[in-house]
C-alpha cells in the first residue's frame, strides 16, 4: 500500500542576520569613498567653464575639427609645457595661426589652451572644459601651455618665464596636480624635442618644476592672507 500522503510543512524564512545589512554598508561605503577620493585627485572641469586668472585674455578658436574640435575633457591629469618653435612671434600671432587652421586648407591639427608672450601675456584659446590639439596622447587628461620666445634656443625670457611658473602653479592648486611629476614637457610624451631649451637642459627643467612648487605656496599664502 502506498504510504500515507504527508502535507508537506512550509519551511519558514527567516530575515537575514545583522552581518548582511552591515557588509552590504561597508561595501557601499568602500565605493563612495573611492568614487569621491577620484574626484577630489583629479578634479574635472565643470560644466561651466574654469575661471581664470585675471592676467588671462580669453580669446576662444572657433569650434572647427582641426584646432578646436569641441571634444569635452573629462579630466585634468596634468600639464604638458611646449614652445612655439617660432622665434620671436607674439602670442596673438601664434593664437592667430591656430585659428587660420581652421580652414583645412593645411590639413593640419594644432591649438593650445593656452599661449602665453614676449610680455607675460596670457591668451586662453580653448575653454579648460574641452581638450585642445597639442600633446598627442596626453591630449585627453591634459592642459596645453604653448610659451613664446625670443630666439632659436628656445629658452624663455624672464618675464615670459615668471609668468608660465605663475600660470602652471595655477593650474597645478586648481587641479590638485603635483609639479614634481604632473608638470611635463611635450618630450616626455612623444620624444618631440619640445620645449627645445628645457629638453637640451634637463637641470633647467627641473628648476622650473621646483619654482612652480615654490609659487604654489606663495599663491596658497596670498590667499590666506588676503
């Protein structure tokens, strides 16, 4: 005979015990401290763009696909100094010429965020919150800064220079970069001999690194002070 029918009994759920929820927690809490210590390292622009020192002419290119392709720049990992490898010319010259590649008519591709001049001058061509054409494969997480000079060396004058160190160090506080390893020449990325002086002279190189820490702190004390 078959054996009797048994009503199968309902196993009961029971709730997780108290280590579920607080693993789960600590996770999440792991991942947002993680998400916001990126952000905090490597601070992005914003979806306005940066604002910049008062020294600094904005004259933006126009949006074109060879000098200013209008591409968003996620993040800001570092600065990449370069020269403009055309003794004596002016930086609204140089702004001016990548604006005139614009055109397509040289099938060329080249801008800079920023050129600065023989004076000291500034002139931003490309919003800090888009990547310019200037440093190859560094284009997408770097700041560009083309710097003008007087002869074929390629060294910068002493007001030009002051102004780059015053410039770079900006950038370094407002992207939380470190000069000692974030500040780098078009050379350290393609082995472009650029910027020509500081290439033939690496000892000078590091001198301006270590004069854009030193403005750091001068900057961060202004400001405490002010």
């Amino acid at each position: 005979m078959p054996e009797p029918y048994r009503r199968r009994r309902r196993r009961r759920r029971t709730a997780p015990g108290p280590a579920v929820p607080l693993l789960l927690g600590a996770v999440l809490l792991c991942l947002t401290a993680a998400v916001l210590w990126t952000l905090f390292r490597n601070r992005g622009p914003q979806a306005e763009d940066v604002p910049v020192p008062d020294y600094v002419e904005k004259d933006y290119l126009t949006v074109n696909p060879y000098s200013r392709p209008g591409e968003a720049l996620d993040k800001i990992d570092g600065v990449v100094i370069h020269y403009v490898g055309n003794p004596g010319t002016t930086a609204h010259a140089n702004r001016n010429y990548f604006e005139s590649l614009s055109s397509g008519e040289e099938g060329t591709y080249a801008s800079s965020h920023f050129v600065v001049g023989l004076d000291g001058e500034v002139i931003q061509c490309v919003p800090l919150t888009e990547i310019a054409y200037a440093s190859n494969s560094r284009n997408e997480d770097t700041v560009s800064i083309e710097v003008c000079h007087p002869d074929e060396t390629g060294e910068f004058s002493h007001v030009t220079y002051d102004r780059t160190v015053e410039l770079t160090a900006w950038l370094c506080r407002e992207f939380r970069l470190d000069p000692e390893t974030d500040v780098i020449r078009h050379y350290d990325v393609t082995g472009k001999e650029c910027p020509r002086y500081y290439v033939e002279h690496p000892e000078a190189w590091d001198t301006f690194r270590a004069d854009v820490a030193a403005e750091m702190e001068r900057q961060k004390e202004a400001e405490k002070n002010s």
